[in-house]
C-alpha cells in the first residue's frame, strides 16, 4: 500500500512539474530578444557642437569605435553653414573657398578620410547634406550672390538662428538649383560613398517665397496673378512644394546617371509638419520613386509621444515600398539623454519592426559604450535595398 501511494506521489509530482513547465514556457520565450538579422544602425558626424571631425586621431578613433560598438552606418556632414565640408571645386567656383574655413581643416580632406577608414572598419558611409538650403546671412556664398535669397512678404530676409543670423537660398532660382545639383554630383563622382542623404532643412519656411524672382514666376505661370498675401493659402503651398519636388527630381537623377548604386535617402520630420512649416511634400518624393530610404526623425522626451509617431498609418505605408528607420535623440550640448529613454525607444522601434535606428548624434553618445554594446551585441548588415527601386531615371513620374 505504501509503494503504491508513492508511486502516485510521484506521478502527481511530475505532472505539477509538467503544468509548471508549461506555464512558465511562454513568459521566458516571450522575454527573449528576436535575433536581428539586418538593421540600420547609424550615427550623424556634425560638426555642430561636435569635434569629431576636426583632428584625424579623433575620427580614426571615433571609426574605430563604432564599428567595436557594432554600428553600420555614418552620416557624415559634407554641407554646413555654407560651406562644404571636402574640397570642392564646385564651392571654390561659386563661393570662392573649396572648403569650410575652420583652420582644423586646412590641408585635409575629412570626407575622403572617413570613406576609406570606414569601409575598412565594415561601415557604410551616407554624406548628408546637414545645412540644406539655409546658410550664414554673412557668409561667403550670400556675400556673392545675395540674388539668391528669397524672403517675406515685408522683404524681411533674415531668419534668427541659435547663433548666427541665417538666410535661405530660393529653391525656385536657377542658379541655386544648378549649385545644389552640381555639390551633390561632385561628391556621388568624387568618393566611394554608399549613398547621400537630404534631411528636414532642405525645405523652405512657409512665409518665404515674396522675393522678385519668385513673384515673377508664380505670376507668368498663374494668369498673371501675384502670390497670396496669405503663405498659407493651399494653391500658393502646392505651388512652392512642387517646384522643391522638381528640385529634388534634379538631384535623384544627378545620382542615378552617375552612380545608380548610390542611395537616395533622405531624413525628414513627420510629413503633416514638415509640409505646413516647410513645404517639404516628402511623400510624394516617396511615392514617384525619388527616396530609397527614410530615416525620420522622433526626438522626443516621452515614450507615448515617440510610439505614436512611429504608429502613424502614413509611415506604414511608407515603409510598405522602401525601408523606414527611425532617428533618435541621444542628446544636445550639454544636455544628455538618459540611456533609459534610449533604450526604451530602441526596442519601441524593433518591437514594431522598422528597418533600424540612428543616432543625433556623435558626441552625445557619450561614456556608455557598456549600454551600446548590449543594444547591439553582435555585427548585422543594413537592411538589403533595391537600388533603382523606382527604376532608371526615365522611370521617374514627372
């Protein structure tokens, strides 16, 4: 009798094991990370609060350490405050200095620098083009040609920046277009780069567009009429926003014919605000093939706010066509991100699936090496991209 309750004992006993086991199963599955196959990990290099870029030992190292820390991808900026950032002879012919002025700079070219030591770390390297169409209101380049302003219905030109007064160039002037163009296929010729990158500045603040030139356009190409008084006004938006798509018709096409292989990418805000700010319609560039890769920018301080932006049903479909990852604020002079929120907000953007993340920026990754080393521990390529996904340049919709 005694062996038999035993036996039953035990029984009973391996069964309550069993029913534990499987209960707890699917919590320890459920808590373990998905491998990730592919992802976009990036970091923007400015020269912005930053000095990355201003002494070869420290970028070397920088490179080095990034690619130690598991990242993929630099977004170097090559355009900022009017000047470029490598030696240009499309600068040197229109402003007058083939690179910025910074004396940290003299004598070196920091583009080609970061190509080849990034491709020998396993980094991908997307210049980006940071300034867009604003620049120094004293700098060279508006000293020179101060024609290509554009500016506000009272004439008022100047725009007030952090810590300069700024200007921008009028995207519907010729010459300004051809400028543009011609910096963007200097550098797709000039370097093995694996793509460029436009962002939110090239755009136009809506209240901009009342300059001469701009007012004699819109007026031979409207009946006559001059713009409305009101920046708002939809027909006078559309008008300013298609002629910035034509633009960046220019400059898909600039690339394409040069190099079909170099991507297209471009980091915007949310389009609702980048169109009634600044007239940036970057859907439609999405839509008629003129973008192979967003990454949007979501710097934002809670995670509420952050995961509601990614939701939103016109990134899903975006990401539908062409591979969409998200910027993220790892901190400001000054003003460090808690690793934390960083965190949080990573795995919010893997949860949901989304091609990658990349960092604003450089330097205010700060002393965490630890914390990124665990977010990425181990090495992925980007995400694979079908170079020419709208086609060939004939395949543009105009």
């Amino acid at each position: 009798m005694k062996g038999k309750r035993q036996a039953w004992f035990m029984t009973l006993f391996s069964l309550c094991m069993a029913i534990v086991l499987l209960l707890h199963l699917p919590l320890q599955v459920a808590s373990q990370p998905h491998p990730v196959e592919t992802e976009v990990r990036g970091v923007w290099l400015t020269n912005v609060d930053s000095d990355v870029l201003f002494s070869r030992d420290r970028l070397s190292k920088a490179l080095q350490r990034l690619a130690k820390l598991n990242f993929n991808t630099v977004y170097p900026t090559v355009w900022n405050r009017g000047y470029t950032l490598y030696p240009s002879s499309v600068a040197e012919r229109t402003i007058g200095r083939s690179l910025d002025p910074n004396p940290k700079l003299k004598g070196r070219d920091v583009l080609a620098e970061i190509v080849q030591q990034s491709h020998q770390q396993g980094l991908s390297v997307i210049p980006w083009f940071e300034f867009g169409l604003k620049a120094p209101a004293n700098s060279d380049l508006i000293r020179r040609h101060p024609d290509w302003i554009t500016y506000r219905r009272n004439s008022r030109r100047i725009s007030k920046g952090n810590k300069y007064n700024q200007v921008w160039l009028n995207p519907f002037h010729p010459m300004v277009q051809r400028f543009i163009v011609n910096l963007v296929a200097e550098i797709v010729l000039k370097y093995d780069i694996d793509g460029i990158q436009i962002d939110d500045h090239f755009s136009l603040p809506i209240d901009l567009g009342y300059d001469t030139f701009t007012t004699r356009l819109y007026q031979r190409e409207n009946g006559g009429k001059k713009p409305p008084a009101n920046p708002r006004h939809p027909q006078w938006m559309r008008w300013r926003a298609n002629k910035i798509t034509q633009l960046m018709t220019q400059i898909y096409q600039a690339v394409k014919t040069r190099r079909p292989d170099c991507l297209v990418t471009l980091a915007p805000n949310a389009h609702e605000y980048a169109y009634n700010t600044s007239l940036q319609d970057w859907r439609t560039w999405e839509k008629k093939g003129l973008v192979e890769e967003v990454v949007l920018q979501v710097y934002r301080d809670d995670l509420k706010t952050f995961v509601k932006e990614i939701e939103h049903p016109e990134i899903k479909a975006v990401r539908s066509r062409i591979p969409v990852s998200i910027g993220i604020l790892a901190g400001l002079k000054k003003r460090p991100i808690p690793m934390k929120r960083i965190e949080q907000q990573v795995q919010a953007v893997r949860n949901r699936g989304f091609a990658g993340v990349s960092f604003f920026f450089y330097e205010s990754l700060g002393d965490r090496d630890s914390a990124f080393r665990s977010m990425f521990p181990n090495t992925v390529a980007r995400p694979q991209i079908s170079h020419g996904w709208a086609g060939t340049t004939q395949g543009v919709k105009q």
